[in-house]
C-alpha cells in the first residue's frame, strides 16, 4: 500500500494490531500527511519520552521559519517545543527558563528581507527585535559604507533600542537573503525584560571574575552590564580584519579567539628554461603570525580603538559556538578613563615590527628544514644490488624499505608544517 493511499487513522483505531513493518510505514505516513499534529494523535507521554523525540526528528523536519508564519492559536505544542529549542541555542535567550521560552516561541514572527534591503534603520523608533535564522546581516555606523560586524544565524539585532528605550542606533542591512524571526517591543516588555535584566546582572558578575574589570568601579560595572552585547561566532569565523575601523572591544565569554598579523616575504625563484640557463622570478608570499590566543575572561581588541588606528591584526575564532560579550566604542570612551586606557595599554598585546616577524619566521623555517635533512640523512640506507640478487640480505632489503617509507612520512608532515609555519 503505497504511502498516497494509506489511510490516516484516529487515536481510537491506533491500538489495531499489524505487523511491525505496517506500523512503520503508519508513522511514517502519519507524519507526512498530517505535520506538526502529533499531540492530536499520539498521546502525552508518549511524546515526552526521550528516545521517541530522537525517532520523531528523523522522521520529521523542523521548519522554523515556517511554523513562526503560522498564527499563535494554529502552532502546536510540538511546534512550539521546536522553536523554543532553537531559541534557547541563541546567546540572548540561553538564560531564560524554559516556561518563558515557550511563552516567547509562541510569539515570534517570520520576516524576511532581500540582499542589499535594510532591516532597522539608524535614528528610527525600535518596535521589535530580530533573531537571525538564516543568512547574514551587517551593522552599519553613520554614512560609514563598510560594516562595522556581521551577524550570523542565532544572534540577534535590534535590541538594544528596546532594552535601553532610545531609538536605534545603527542601520542593520541584509548582506544575503535574509530570514529573521521579530519580537515586537510589547512582548519584549511583557515576557523577556525580567529575564533580560537577570542576564545582565550575570554579566556583571561573570566580568568580576576578569582580572581588569574586577576592580572597576560599581557604577561603572552597572554600565557595562547594561551596554554589552552578546554575539556568537562559529569556528574560524572572523571577528574583525585587517585595516578594518576599530569600532568594539571584545570579552570573551566562552571560546577562544587567535590574534594573528599578516608578513609577506619576496621570495627569488629560479626555473630551468634550458639545459644551462635559469629564469628566475620574484614572488611575493604571505604568512600569518601568531600573537596570542584568548580565553574566556580576557578582552582583546582595544589597542587600535584607544590609538584611533585602523586594525593592524584579525581576530579569527578557534573554538566553534564562541560567545564575546561586545562593548561599542561610544560606550568604551564613557566609562574608561585615561589612566584606565593607559593601563589596558600597557597590558595589551604589542604587534611586532615586520622585520622581527619575517625573522621570526625565517628561524622556524631554518629549524624545520634542519629537522627534516637530519631525519632524512638518518633514514637513507643506500644498499648497491650485484648480478647476484641472493647475495643481499632479505632483512636489509626490508630495512630498506621501512626506512624510506617513515623518510617519506617524515617528509610529508614536516613539508606540511613547512608550508603552514605562518600560523604556528
């Protein structure tokens, strides 16, 4: 019987025995015809138990954008347990109970935007806040043509002109198609502030465990719990690059992040044209050195931002689902003063020169080929074969071959460490 023709049964008739196969294909079925009416069909208890919510999601796939198009009263219970799961991945929303997050589940509605469209407006009222599902949006300050941050899924925008009752800030724009899931600014204030002033206090009091915010201020430390934002990234994301504004400091929450600056290095290579000349060619190579990795309860990126420099490192995420907790500059002048700049300067990492970089790396790769002709050298058994083939020692032949084989692993790896030493 084929899957178009198998009849829907009702709760009353789900006891019928069958085979084991025909109550398969009746879940399997069920589930295709009739999406997101599970607690009409199967009963409570059943739907709580772990391993048939593991089988359900097999079967099914979660829609987020469309159950949130939905109106409140056509949504689910499984429908919102769905959403409320995925909002509770979201950095914003981690903090908040999970009888909230259904509440807030059961309220969001699907936006979405074109590439190049804008999403919030500098200088408008904020009416709500949005939650990125999929794609990419960027921040943009005043008639500033770059983005200052791009935000990727599970983060969220807007919300600062709703915590703060100003109007907003910054223009948020569609750097892809863009797909955002809205709270409107009375079901911020009627379910998600409490919750939201609660996360603050936690931010307040995770920054006291840093070594230099521990000693601020408690007024100051009041501002900085109500001013940060909270950002995820994901594994080798960019937090900022090369030659951008410095517009931010950031705290790192939970993750790391690797600070690096680029060297290039002119290269003279030679290339055999006949049997007795050579055309050789400048070539110009980059590498990346490392300067520090951060974890959490370290900042980073304040020392463009006290100088009023462009960003002469990048800062790429090492560990996957990174949290930064982000301070903007305005924000930055108000409450640090000069003497703490000072201090934060003094602390902070120091970008070497070119020259002691490229040097730097230039005595790494003089080690690495040492390592690699030592190990070469070492494994290079030279055995000179006669007429008489039975005359050579079947031991030193498979020594032979053992030898080159771990030369040539040797090789491999090294010649690969070679290549990326840059980022060592």
């Amino acid at each position: 019987m084929s899957e178009e023709n198998f009849p829907i049964l009702s709760p009353r008739l789900s006891n019928h025995r069958s085979t084991p196969t025909l109550k398969k294909q009746f879940f399997v079925a069920d589930f295709k015809i009739m999406p997101y009416t599970f607690d009409s069909v199967i009963p409570r208890w059943l739907l709580d138990r772990r391993d048939f919510k593991d089988r359900l999601k097999q079967l099914t796939r979660t829609d987020i954008a469309n159950i949130c198009s939905k109106l409140s009263e056509e949504r689910s219970g499984f429908e919102k347990e769905s959403v409320a799961k995925w909002i509770k991945d979201c950095p914003y929303f981690s903090s908040m109970s999970n009888r909230k997050l259904l509440e807030i589940s059961n309220l969001l509605k699907t936006h979405c935007f074109v590439k190049g469209a804008n999403v919030i407006k500098e200088g408008e009222i904020g009416d709500c806040l949005y939650v990125i599902l999929k794609g990419q949006a960027g921040i943009y300050l005043g008639g500033i043509t770059q983005p200052i941050a791009i935000k990727h899924p599970r983060n969220v925008v807007g919300e600062a002109a709703l915590e703060n009752a100003v109007v907003r800030t910054a223009t948020v724009k569609a750097e892809t198609d863009l797909i955002v899931l809205a709270l409107s600014c009375i079901d911020y204030l009627q379910f998600a502030q409490k919750e939201r002033q609660r996360e603050k206090h936690e931010i307040k009091v995770f920054l006291k465990t840093a070594s230099f915010f521990k000693d601020l201020l408690p007024s100051k430390l009041e501002i900085l719990g109500n001013t940060i934002l909270v950002m995820e990234y994901s594994k080798n994301q960019n937090v900022y690059k090369l030659d951008e504004s410095a517009h931010h400091l950031y705290i790192i929450k939970q993750g790391s992040v690797l600070l690096e600056a680029p060297v290039c290095f002119d290269q003279y290579k030679k290339i055999p044209s006949s049997l007795r000349e050579w055309n050789g060619s400048d070539t110009r190579r980059e590498m990346n050195q490392i300067l520090k990795y951060y974890g959490p309860a370290e900042f980073f990126g304040e020392r463009e931002m006290i100088l009023g420099i462009p960003r002469d490192t990048q800062a790429v995420v090492t560990a996957d689902r990174t949290v930064l907790y982000i301070l903007s500059k305005q924000s930055f002048d108000l409450i640090f003063s000069h003497s703490d700049k000072a201090k934060m300067l003094k602390n902070s990492v120091c970008r070497p020169t070119s020259k002691e970089m490229r040097e730097n790396i230039t005595k790494k790769v003089e080690a690495i080929n040492t390592k690699l002709n030592s190990l070469l050298n070492a494994c290079d058994i030279n055995v000179r074969p006669t007429d008489r083939s039975s005359t050579i020692d079947r031991k030193i032949i498979r020594k032979v071959t053992w030898a080159r084989s771990l030369a040539q692993r040797y090789k491999d790896d090294l010649t690969k460490e070679l290549n990326t030493v840059g980022d060592l």
